[in-house]
C-alpha cells in the first residue's frame, strides 16, 4: 500500500468514527430514528454502553438493526466510535450525555423495540443513592421511548441495587415483568465478563413495554 493510500485510508477511518459518534444540533428537542442513523430500522438502546464491547457485538450480528448507546465518558466514547470503524458498523451511534437526560429530551418517542441496561453504576453508599440510574423518573422516561411491546433488558452484579430496581420495577406503571431465558452466545459486557470469571451471580430483569 502506498502512502496515499494509507492516508487516504487512515482518512476514510477517522470519519467513519466520527459518523459514529451523534451530537445532538438541538439538545431540547427530541431527534428522529432517521435524522440519528440516516435510515429508518429497528432500534435498540444501549443505556450506560461503558467501552462498548456490548453494543458492537448486537450491531455485528444484526446488521439489519440500528443502535444507539449513550455513554457520558468521553474516552469510552471515542473508543466505541473508533471500533465501530474498524469493523466497518455503520448501524451504530454513541451518544454523549446521561441517560435520563437522554431518555427524557433526546431519543425518539415509542421508538426503541429492545432497552438494554447492563450493569449501572450501583453507587453503593447510602447518601448517594439519589445518583443511581433507576428512578421512578427514569421508569416514567423510559416508557415515552419503548415502543408497544418493546422490550427491557436489566442487568447487574449488585444484590443490593437489584432489590432496589426491583421495587422501582414494582411501581412503574405501563410495563410488565416477563420471563428472559438468555441465549448461550448472548454478547457479554465488559463488567459481566469480568464478574463471571469471578463466579459471581449475575441478576436479570426483562421488562415488556404495554
């Protein structure tokens, strides 16, 4: 390969990861699956995506599908955007911001047909407990963006922040708590791959969207 080429390459690299990533012209109005993807498909959201191990796995696997992540750490961002230009997905978006923000202003409403919320932050200490992702607020947000019959799919090590999210589940109005029995290639995260190494439990929660 010439040195052209290479440039030309490296060039054609850096705009793909910058494609990847979707900045917002207007953080007070909420964006449609189109504007954010440049096609209509399914979309699937990927709250709190961390480096973006997960997101990248579902969007190699399932072309035909669009997928967002938010994330709020900068360097995790740019690092699922590079990845996804390296693997040449052009079916992902991260997206810089928090998630209830992002759920309450951005995402396109009744938009969303799978949520997938691995491993939150579980922000142990009790005075920090406000912090935490699983909000009534939240549950009320993230109903404006499932669509009928979509799917949330909740995970987290944390016995103590599951029984948390479980009566924040309990209370949320418009969904339904069903059965996940998870396929055996189901994409792992980063935190899960680390935890299951460790043989620590891991605790789900599927939620369908009425």
């Amino acid at each position: 390969m010439t040195r052209e080429e290479q440039e030309k390459k490296h060039a054609e690299f850096l705009a793909a990861a910058e494609r990847a990533e979707w900045k917002p012209k207007d953080i007070t109005q909420r964006a449609t699956v189109a504007e954010i993807f440049g096609r209509q498909a399914p979309l699937e959201v990927d709250f709190g995506s961390g480096d973006g191990s997960f997101i990248l796995a579902m969007a190699a696997r399932f072309p035909e599908r669009n997928f967002l992540g938010t994330e709020r750490m900068l360097g995790r961002v740019e690092k699922t955007c590079r990845g996804a230009a390296r693997r040449g997905l052009s079916n992902v978006r991260v997206l810089r911001m928090e998630s209830l923000y992002s759920a309450q202003w951005l995402l396109p409403v009744e938009s969303a047909s799978i949520v997938h919320i691995g491993f939150p932050d579980p922000w142990p200490k009790r005075h920090h407990h406000p912090r935490r992702l699983f909000q009534d607020e939240f549950m009320v947000a993230l109903h404006q963006v499932v669509a009928p019959g979509g799917e949330v799919r909740i995970k987290t090590d944390d016995q103590p922040y599951f029984l948390w999210i479980e009566k924040v589940l309990d209370r949320a109005k418009g969904f339904e708590r069903i059965e996940w029995v998870e396929e055996p290639d189901y994409p792992k995260t980063d935190f899960e791959s680390h935890f299951l190494a460790q043989g620590l439990p891991i605790y789900r929660a599927k939620l369908r969207r009425l």
